[in-house]
C-alpha cells in the first residue's frame, strides 16, 4: 500500500471516529432533555462546540435523522425532531395496547432466567439514578419495556414495539426531565420495582394496573 492510499485510509477512519463520536455527543445532549422538540441545531454553533469540521458534523446528522432524533426543514436547516401532540398520544396508545397483547400472552413466564433482562434494566436505572445520569435513566426505561414486551417471544411484535419507542424516544426523555423537577428521581426507580415485583409473581391484571398507574404521560403538556 503507498504512503498516499495509506493515508486516505488513515483520514477515513478518522472522519469516521468523528461522526460517530458527535452522533454520541447529539444523541446524548438530545434524549437528556437539554434540547427540546423543534430547537434548531445551527451548523456554525455545533462544529466550533464539537471542535469538527462540517463534513463529519453533516454525516451525524443524518445519522441522527435516520434515527427520528432530528429532522431537515428545507431552506431552515436542521432542528431537534417534532411530533404533533396527536402524534404524541397516538404513539403512546399504539404502545400501550401492544405492552398489553405482550403480557396477557407472555404470563405467567414459565423460566425465571426470561427475567435477568428486566432486573438488569432495574439495576441500570437505580444506578444512573442515583449517579444523576439522565440519559443513562432514559436508556434504562427504554430497555425494560422492551424486555417486558420481548417476553411474550414475539419478534415482529417486538420489532413493531421499538420503532414506536424510536420515535417516542425524545418525549420519553422530555417527561422523564419533567418528572425531576417536580418529584423525586427515585421515584421512577420504585415504579419499576413495582412492575418488575408484579411480573415476577405471574399476575398479568397486576401488571397491568401497574402499567396503567405508570404516568408515561403525566409530565408531557
């Protein structure tokens, strides 16, 4: 290999560290709540901020809209993504009713182990609580949903329930910020202690009533 294609591919590799390495950054700044639905995200600011060049900061971002985190608004650039509030509750009803189809199917479980997935999310979420890690909160949420729904053994239901939770994602973080600043952060922790307790004695109208208390929505306006 010349010294010339060797350092194509070195620089290659380089821009590609970079785009990702702002798509963590975005990411993290987005499903943390720092950033709200519809904030434009201006080029000029971002690269002097994430101390890149244009190139890799444009390839983020489209990354981050494949992703439905952020979206391209002709002749206005680029803004943190919007729903509509109709989206908004539309989504969580579609969501609701396949968490329900998933436990009426999946309980009681019939192996403990089907389980580990739930209470590591559990473990996740009370540590990045009580380290106040927003982000690593949200993930945490995310992943015991979908392990709950994973239970029922239904892949394509699976699959229908995290592109629902893709574009709910932003929201879900919007909340979990909101509920901070009025209640306490473990609070969040107990709700899914509560769930987790109800899934593991098999009740599936415990979890249920569980889920319905659960306040998915109660922060967002």
């Amino acid at each position: 290999m010349s010294d010339v294609a060797a350092s194509s591919v070195d620089g290659e590799l380089e821009s590609l560290s970079l785009v990702e390495l702002a798509v963590r950054r975005l990411r993290r700044e987005i499903l943390s709540g720092k950033t709200d639905p519809g904030e434009r995200l201006v080029e000029e600011h971002l690269t002097r901020r994430l101390g890149i060049s244009r190139a890799p900061l444009r390839e983020a971002l489209r990354l981050l809209a494949e992703q439905g985190l952020v979206e391209h608004v002709p002749r206005r650039g680029v803004r943190v993504a919007t729903l509509s509030d109709r989206d908004v509750q539309e989504l969580y009803a579609v969501r609701d009713l396949l968490e329900r189809h998933a436990v009426e199917s999946a309980l009681p479980v019939r192996r403990d182990t089907a389980l580990g997935g739930l209470r590591a999310a559990v473990d996740q979420m009370r540590l990045a609580t009580t380290v106040g890690d927003r982000l690593r909160v949200a993930e945490a949420h995310r992943r015991f949903h979908v392990e709950l729904v994973g239970l029922a053994g239904n892949r394509q239901l699976t699959g229908v329930y995290e592109s629902v939770l893709l574009k709910l994602q932003l929201y879900m973080a919007i909340n979990l910020r909101r509920e901070a600043e009025v209640a306490q952060p473990v609070d969040g922790v107990h709700r899914h202690e509560r769930l987790l307790a109800a899934i593991e004695a098999g009740d599936p109208t415990e979890v249920l009533r569980e889920l319905a208390e659960h306040g998915a929505r109660t922060y967002l306006s």
